[in-house]
C-alpha cells in the first residue's frame, strides 16, 4: 500500500507508533519519537552555534577540552552535571553511572583524566529519590516507584548487587528519611573505594594534588549539598 506520494507507508509498530526510514519512531498522531527529538535538539543546537556572535571563536571552544573538575554522577536524567553547576562545554568531565558506584571501568576512566589534564578535583554526585539506591534498600522507601522487574535481564542483578553491597554498614536504620541517608551513605562509600582501589587517586591525595569531595543534588529545589 501506498502513502501520499511519498513511497511505501512506514511499519506500524505497537503502540501506534510508525518506524520511519531514519530510524526514528514517530507516533500515530505524527508526534516525533525520541530519535527525532533528538536530531531537532542538536539542529536548535547548532542554530544556536550559528547566531553567535563569533562562530569561529564558539567552534573553537566547542572543541577544547580543559576540565578542572571530574564528576563521578548517576545516571538520572534529572542530574546533568554541566547545567547542575552552569557550566560550559570541555570544563568537567563527566562519569555517569546508576547509583554514582566506582567499579573498573569507572576508576579507570577517573584515573585518565587525572593523567591526561591533571585535575585537582574529583566531586561524587549522589541525589535525592535515587531510584537505584531505592531498588538496593532492603525495604522500598516511602514515595519510590517499583523496583525495575529483573526477570530477562543478565547485568541488572550484579548491578544492584553492587550497590547493596556500598549499603552496606552505612546507616544505623534510625533516621526519619533512610533514603536519603543511603543515598548520602553511598557517596561515602564510593570515595572510600576510590582511594581503596586506585593507587593515582591516593596518591594525589596525600601529596595534595587532588581533593575528593562528596555532594548530594536535592532534585527537589536543585541545591548541591557538599558533604564534609
């Protein structure tokens, strides 16, 4: 069957939701899907780009990358670094993982940029209503959405088994807000594993080259509390 002129109608997916031939999902009602969103989102970007003042001076600063600060994030889509402190493209550089865990890849990926520009600065960013500290608590807390359904997954598991295991022996279970305190907990505990675990990042920090520092995002009011 054939469209409106324009070649061979597009699958329809379930959910009323069209396959179109760049890949992108469009809904029934013509509403773009998420590939779209994207594409028209660095689109307005690059307009942006354009409309400066001095394209060749904003190009220029697109593509350095001088970071003073590495942050080690989650992954919640609440919780972007760079608007979180206002800043800039190339000025930090961002690790983001569900629960802000210090495992392998991450340390490895910390102790690159502490080689390659020298930054003083590694900051731990937790957040409040983490639902991955809430799928690791031994109880759902309070106002936390159902724990991710684990069934097909094969990474899922040891990923919460990590996190349960950063819990653990960080609260006592007598605070009013237990979320909270664990998400707080949690930071803690991946500092320690990051001093534990990479000689660099021990090293820097006895010699004073480089400060750790644990910060919580209230996604409540955007306010970064830092941890002493």
């Amino acid at each position: 069957m054939l469209g409106s002129g324009e070649g061979p109608m597009a699958p329809c997916i379930a959910g009323g939701l069209r396959l179109e031939s760049d890949g992108s999902l469009v809904r029934g009602d013509s509403r773009p899907g998420p590939l779209a969103l994207l594409r028209a989102g660095n689109a307005r970007f690059l307009g942006a780009v354009a409309a400066g003042h001095d394209v060749a001076d904003v190009e220029a600063m697109l593509s350095v990358a001088n970071p003073y600060a590495v942050v080690l994030g989650c992954s919640d889509s609440r919780v972007p670094p760079e608007i979180v402190f206002d800043e800039s493209v190339g000025r930090l550089f961002v690790i983001r993982v569900a629960a802000n865990l210090a495992a392998g890849a991450e340390i490895g990926t910390i102790e690159f940029a502490l080689a390659r520009w020298g930054c003083p600065l590694v900051v731990v960013l937790g957040h409040s209503q983490c639902s991955a500290i809430a799928a690791a608590m031994d109880r759902l807390p309070p106002g936390a959405a159902a724990s991710p359904d684990m069934g097909e997954s094969t990474s899922l598991p040891s990923l919460i088994a990590a996190i349960q295991a950063n819990l653990r022996g960080t609260t006592d279970g007598s605070s009013d807000d237990l979320w909270l305190d664990a998400v707080r907990g949690n930071v803690r505990r991946t500092m320690e594993n990051l001093a534990a675990a990479s000689p660099p990042v021990r090293r820097r920090m006895e010699d004073g080259r480089l400060r750790v520092a644990g910060a919580i995002y209230h996604v409540e009011t955007g306010t970064v509390e830092f941890l002493e």
